[in-house]
C-alpha cells in the first residue's frame, strides 16, 4: 500500500557538485543520482521534513486563547507510478486487487504533503487530522464501487435528506465533481477558452496541459479518503471513547486545507529530491474544507488567493445546501444556528444537514519556467517561477490580508537577509505580529511557509508596510489604555 513518511532523501552536497563537474555543462539532461534496487539514491541524507529550516517554516501558538486547537503535518507521500496503479484496477484477473495494491506495487511517485487544521469545540479532531489523514490518503485504493458503498454507509448511518439524495444521485454526483470536477478552479480561469490558444508548449514542442494535471483517479482517492476519515473518526461513535461523546454523538470539529506538490513529469517524481532543486515545472494540488487558507506568492511579489472559504454567506454553499442562513446577534451569519463554516470534519449534530467534508480540488501549474520558451510563460496561472506558498489559520487571515501576510514575509526576507530569514524564520515572524496585533481574544495562530524555486528573488517592494505599520500602533495604544 502507499505510504506517508515525516522525512526526504537528499543526495549530500558534494556528491551533487561531484557529479555536476562530471556532465557536459551544455547538456540539458537533468541531474539524478543513480537508483539502487530499493528504489533509493545512494549514498542518501535522511532530512526530516519539520527540521528542514530552509525549505519548509513552521510555527503554531495558541495567542490569547486557554487551548492551542491548531494543528499540521508535513509528509512525504509514497504512491504507486499511475500507470500501474490503472493496470491494476483495469486487470480483471486480478481478484483481490486492495491485496495486490498494497503488497506488489512498487512505491515509486513521491508527492510532498502539507496541510493545516483548525479544530473548534475540541481538539480531538485536528489531531486526528495531523496524525492519520495522511496516511488515509495515501493507503487509499481509489474505487468507484467502494466510493459509492461509502456514500451508502453515510445515508444508513449519518442518515438525513442530504445523504439520501447524495446517494440517489450518485452517478451524477461523480460525473460532475470527480470525473469531470466541474468546480475546479482551473475550470474558472479558462471555461471562456475554447479556442485552445492557451496551451502551453515546452522547448520541444510538447503539449502541457494545465487543465488536465489530476487523473480520475487521483480526485476520486481524495474524495474517498476524506469520506472514509470523517466516517470511521467523526460519525461512527463505536469508535469514539465515551469521553469524547456527548449525547453518544463525538464532539468538536475542524478545517483543513491541504497542498500536493509533485513534478508535472511523473518520472521526475521518482526521486524525493524534486522537493530541494526542482527543475522544473510542479503541479500545485490544493484541497479545501472549511476557512483556512493557502496563499501564493508570485515572482513579482503579489499575493494570490488558492481557495476559496466555506462559509454561510457563500451563495454557492447555500445551493448546495437547499437553506438560507441566520445571522447571530453579533451580525455574524451562521449555518444551523451554530458553526461559522458550511465544511468540515467532525461536527457530527450537523452532519444530516449537510456539515460534510467533501473536498473543493483545485489544481495549478507552477514552478520553473526554465525549459519553457519566453513566449509560453505567460500563459501559466500565475507567471511561473513562483516564490512560496503560505498555509494559514484564520488566526491569522481574520487579521491581516493576503498581501500584507505576502508583504510581510518578502519585507522580513529583505531586512535580515537570506542566512537569517529562512521559511522557519519567516513562518514565526508571521505569527508573532499576529500575537502583537490581536486583542484580548484573538484567535490560534498557525502559519506554514513553503519555498518555491524563486524564493528570495520578488522586488522590493512593501505594498503594505503602512498599513501593518499601523495595526501595530493601534495594538501598542489599545494596550497601554487597558493598562491605565
């Protein structure tokens, strides 16, 4: 079965330099290490992905609040190579193909996971999350029949007019949000173009397709693993200690958001070094439940959004949904009365009503444009040669924007230097001006920091300095008011 490991095998430094000043310098071949039968490079470094300062920053706190409900992980994920994954389930001689999936494939695609949860009424959840959901995913043999035998277990055991009809329409349901996913965020950017002048072509005159960068298979397995989650941990009570009951219901909640980077070449995938010197371009997978976000940064330092939030003023969550929502006496407008987000694992008292995890998929074409002629650049989503991509909290989002979060990180990088401002570095600066600005009941803060190729290389530029400038002042005269 496939596998998530917490660390990377890297090839040490030398022996990269070692065998860069063996190739021809013009070459254009690209620099790999050979495999042995493991499937490894050897002589390899193993890197463990949380102390892994200068690729990947990390950092949680609690604030204000008694409890830190905050979770992540980071991991590598180890999969079959698609093409035998499809053998396997297109072989009808194959009886017992979860056995022969789990024990005779070889584990050869590596796709680099992060994600970020924010637990509410518990933590229960968000651990959960940070510690199987991975693996979940990456153990999963995507199934049409197993999904749609999931899909049954909601409507007999979860129960509710929404699983019912789920279930109902469950051929449609498929077509649309998994073999076709119409609500991909791609399928926004280029629905208006039919033309098809917006393909991509590398040096030699191949076709990349940004519209097309997740199978069937690869949606369906998400689908499938974050069903399978919140159904054995959330809405099966059996498997819930009775402490972590109410009612006889588990109690608590949480959000995720989560970002799958890989080559676009699957064949570069086979080395896990992709993750330290891509050369290349990379799919950006993001998946989405509930209001964490997950923010780029491109090489001209702006910052773009890479989800979109479910939450009751959503008109389009409200269509999924069949119901209006209230609004509290605070003006803030609620789903059921109670929860601030229309997704999320757990919260089982409104899982009937629709309170699924069911994932929004969005996917990007990002990274090097290197072996891309200068013509072709611009057709990328975002430019290419992107900077680094943020995952955060709404700690963090409900008190600063996009751009001044984007801001914040180049101007840090700006001021300290490369040496001192790393992704680590970065990702605890993020949070502590959250601490610094947030009041008396500000939330938990989480920020990850991912570098992209072109990390470091944005202008100088602080659209935004003005205004954190003065969130800060207001924060530092707020509190010496309360102190009078």
């Amino acid at each position: 079965m496939g596998k998530a490991q917490p660390f990377v095998h890297l090839k040490p430094a030398n022996l990269v330099l070692k065998s860069f000043n063996k190739q021809n310098a013009s070459s254009s071949a690209p620099l790999t290490a050979p495999l042995n039968a493991k499937g490894t490079s050897s002589p390899m470094l193993r890197v463990n992905l949380n102390k892994f300062p200068s690729f990947i920053g990390h950092c949680t706190s609690r604030v204000n609040r008694r409890v830190n409900e905050d979770t992540y992980s980071i991991n590598m994920l180890k999969l079959p190579a698609s093409g035998q994954e499809m053998q396997c389930l297109r072989n009808k001689n194959i009886k017992d193909k979860k056995s022969y999936w789990d024990n005779e494939l070889p584990l050869k695609k590596s796709v680099l996971n992060l994600s970020v949860f924010d637990g509410h009424g518990s933590d229960r959840i968000s651990k959960l999350l940070a510690k199987e959901l991975h693996h979940e995913i990456a153990g999963t043999l995507p199934s049409r029949e197993a999904f749609f035998d999931l899909l049954r277990k909601y409507k007999d055991v979860v129960g509710g007019k929404y699983w019912s009809k789920l279930y109902t329409k469950r051929e449609a349901y498929f077509h649309r949000f998994i073999a076709n996913c119409n609500t991909k965020q791609e399928q926004v950017l280029f629905e208006n173009d039919k033309s098809g002048s917006r393909m991509i072509f590398d040096t030699w005159g191949n076709i990349i397709d940004k519209n097309s960068l997740l199978t069937e298979n690869e949606r369906l397995r998400l689908f499938t693993a974050y069903l399978n989650f919140d159904f054995k941990h959330c809405c099966d009570a059996s498997n819930v200690p009775e402490a972590e009951k109410v009612d006889n219901r588990p109690v608590g909640g949480s959000t995720a958001s989560s970002v799958f980077i890989t080559p676009y070449h699957e064949d570069d995938s086979y080395d896990e070094t992709f993750l330290a010197n891509p050369e290349s371009l990379l799919k950006l997978i993001v998946t989405q439940v509930g209001d964490t976000k997950i923010v780029l940064c491109d090489k001209n330092g702006i910052a773009h959004s890479l989800t979109k939030i479910h939450h009751p003023t959503s008109s389009r969550e409200s269509r999924r949904l069949g119901t209006s929502f209230q609004t509290d006496s605070f003006g803030d407008t609620r789903f059921l009365d109670n929860f601030a987000n229309t997704r999320s694992f757990g919260d089982s008292i409104g899982k009937q009503d629709g309170l699924s995890c069911e994932p929004d998929i969005y996917s990007y074409l990002i990274g090097s444009t290197r072996s891309l002629p200068h013509s072709e650049i611009s057709k990328l989503q975002f430019g290419g040669d992107e900077c680094f991509v943020c995952l955060i909290t709404d700690g963090v989002s409900d008190l600063m924007s996009d751009q001044e979060l984007v801001d914040l990180i180049t101007s840090t990088v700006n001021l300290r230097g490369f040496k001192t401002a790393s992704p680590q570095f970065v990702s605890e600066e993020v949070v502590r001006f959250v601490a610094a600005i947030g009041g008396q009941q500000a939330d938990n803060a989480t920020c990850l920091v991912l570098r992209l190729p072109n990390w470091g290389n944005w202008p100088c530029i602080d659209r935004t300095g003005a205004i954190r400038e003065e969130k800060l002042l207001s924060a530092s005269s707020g509190s010496e008011r309360s102190n009078v």
